[in-house]
C-alpha cells in the first residue's frame, strides 16, 4: 500500500505537523506500507520524515484560493502527478490542501482523503473546499465529524481515527527550572497550569478572571502556572494587565516555553483549557494520561477525553464563576480511581496500536 501525504508547510509549530510525525512514523515502521512525503518546501518535518528514509518530494503547491493560481491549479498539479503514479492514496495532511489531494488523485489513478484537524473545517469550509469530491474523510474526533452530519453523502464518507497521544515524560531540567520558578511563589499551595501558546484562540485571560473570582471567595493559596510562548500579537501584554488589575502578581507565574509538558504536569493540582476552539485537545488526554485532573472550555473533542464525565469537566460557558465553581470541586479532591480508569482508557484509545488499526482499516476500505 502506497501512501502519500500532504504538508505544505513544514515548520516546526502546530498539532497538526506532530500528529503526522507520530502517523508517518507509525506507517513506515509497517513492512507492507509505503509512505511518503509531499510538501510545498524543506524544513523540520521534511527532515524529520527522511530520518525515517520516508521519500520526500518538494513541489510547488498552487494555492486554491489564489484567482490566478486557480487559472493554472490542473496544469500544475498534473505535472506533480507524474512523479507520484502509482500510488493508492493521496491524503491532505490539513482540510486546506484537500482540493490538491483530489486533484493528484485524479491524475495519478489513486484514491483521495483529507483529515480535518480544527473545528474550523465546518460544513462551509467543507464545500468551499470540494470535500464532495473526495473518496474519503478522516475526522480526529468525533466532534469533527459530527460537523458533517447535515450533509448525508459526506458524513458517511468520513470516519474517526484518532491522534497518538504518548505518555509525557518527564524532564529533569524543565522539573527544575519550574521548581525554581514557583519557588518564588511562596503564597502557593496549589497549582493550576495551563499550556499552550498565549494567544487569543487560548483565551488564558479566563483563566485569571477565574482565579480572581476565587480569590474573592478567600482562597489565599491558589495560583496560576502559564506554560508556553506567545503569538507576537501582544495578547501576552493584556494578559498580564489583567494579572496586574486583579492583583494576582503574586500568585501567576510565567514559565515561557519548555521542552515537553511532563514536567508541568507533574506541578499541576489542576490542569485547565481555556480555549474556544481544539481539534482533539491532545493537552487534556496528556493530562488524563499522567492522571492529573483537568477542566476544560467546551471544544471539540471532549466528549472522548471525559466520557459520561463530561458535566464535571466541562465549562457549559464562558464564566469566570462557573469556572471557580468547578475548580474549588475539583481541587477540594479528586477522586483517584475516576482518574486512573480514564487513564487506561486514554492510554489504549490514543495508543500506536490503536492507531495503526483505524489506518489499516482505512486504507483496506473496510
């Protein structure tokens, strides 16, 4: 079975690059796949797939969306084609370059999938990218798939396979510098962290409206841990306004960028998401994994992370009191044995295992 993905971009930022490193990596290891890499330019992930001798082919891609690339978009990626005969499946690694996939497969004789990794790729965007003209769709939650579901040819063309989720691991160097860092927190007792880029899709700006909102409730010794870089949009600076404005300076620390969250999860009483949008919150199923209780904003994918445990979890909105309310329930104490069957149930539904069934189950069709 030969399989090629596209990437266009191949930096070393976002979800969906590192789930398809964990997927090519999964693939290859398999004597009787070959897998393949097709992208816009070289760069990390480029280099990442030829440590694994997965061939890699550089071609430009047309940008769908472009009036004057479309002029030429067959022209261009007939030419691609042509170097990719042969193969039995086209897939785009992201709903942009579904069209390219599509087309590709109509020139090379190979079936085409798109895998749509965001709540973004709704209905709308699912016409406005062709998804009608593919043979397949690949959906990492089922969430995402239910955002088709009022189209009835695409929803049953589509399937969930989900993401591989490791175990975090620890790092003695972040361990330590985290240790250091809320050292000088010495009001401290628990830990609330939160991780991620700091932007505004994240929202963390909820989170300190939540833990102002239980400081009015006297709760002296609880703080906030950010975990991440930011996005240079100057979210990061109105972030810490709103620490200043609600006297938080000292219980928020800012840990920046690290290396792996193992570490940070290991300093967490609570981990919490705050975002307004996730494709398969791959943060909360690390969390779950390294039984640490979390709390979530309602995005795609939690219903799988939490199960009948949704309500508990689970922001219904926005609110600052709603989230103090579950975080004082949760931190007040967790119950353990909750929290060990969601880890072994996280541990074989996100496994390589797992995983490489729902692909070869794919591919064969079945």
């Amino acid at each position: 079975m030969r399989v090629i993905f596209l990437q266009k971009t191949t930096d070393a930022q976002g979800g969906s690059k590192a789930s398809l490193r964990n997927t090519l990596r999964a693939l290859s290891d398999q004597p009787d796949m070959e897998v393949e890499l097709l992208a816009a330019a070289p760069g990390p992930l480029t280099e990442f797939a030829e440590t694994l001798s997965i061939p890699v082919q550089i071609a430009p891609f047309p940008r769908w969306r472009n009036v004057m690339d479309r002029l030429f978009f067959n022209r261009t990626m007939k030419k691609i084609a042509k170097s990719i005969e042969g193969a039995d499946w086209i897939v785009s690694n992201e709903m942009w370059w579904a069209p390219h996939a599509i087309t590709l497969a109509k020139f090379s004789g190979a079936q085409s999938a798109a895998i749509i990794r965001d709540e973004v790729a709704d209905l709308k965007k699912a016409h406005q990218y062709d998804f009608h003209k593919l043979d397949q769709i690949i959906a990492v939650s089922g969430d995402l798939k239910a955002q088709l579901q009022d189209d009835a040819k695409l929803f049953e063309r589509t399937r969930t396979i989900y993401n591989i989720v490791e175990h975090p691991e620890l790092d003695a160097g972040v361990r330590d510098q985290l240790n250091a860092l809320c050292g000088d927190y010495p009001k401290v007792k628990r830990w609330v962290v939160s991780a991620g880029t700091i932007c505004p899709r994240k929202d963390p700006i909820l989170a300190v409206q939540g833990l102002a909102e239980l400081a009015r409730r006297s709760d002296d010794d609880t703080g906030l841990l950010f975990v991440g870089g930011n996005d240079g949009s100057g979210y990061e600076q109105q972030l810490r306004q709103e620490v200043q404005s609600s006297g938080l300076e000292d219980r928020v620390a800012f840990a920046g960028q690290v290396s792996g969250i193992g570490s940070a999860l290991a300093r967490a009483d609570v981990f919490l998401l705050t975002s307004h949008s996730e494709g398969l919150p791959r943060v909360l199923i690390e969390a779950g994994l390294a039984e640490v209780p979390s709390l979530s904003t309602r995005v795609s994918g939690v219903n799988e992370v939490y199960g009948a445990n949704v309500k508990d979890h689970v922001l219904s909105t926005r609110d600052p009191i709603e989230l103090a309310d579950k975080l004082e329930r949760i931190l007040d104490g967790s119950d353990t044995d909750l929290l060990k069957t969601m880890a072994s149930q996280m541990a074989e539904r996100y496994s390589k295992a797992s995983h490489l069934r729902a692909w070869r189950s794919f591919l064969s069709g079945d």
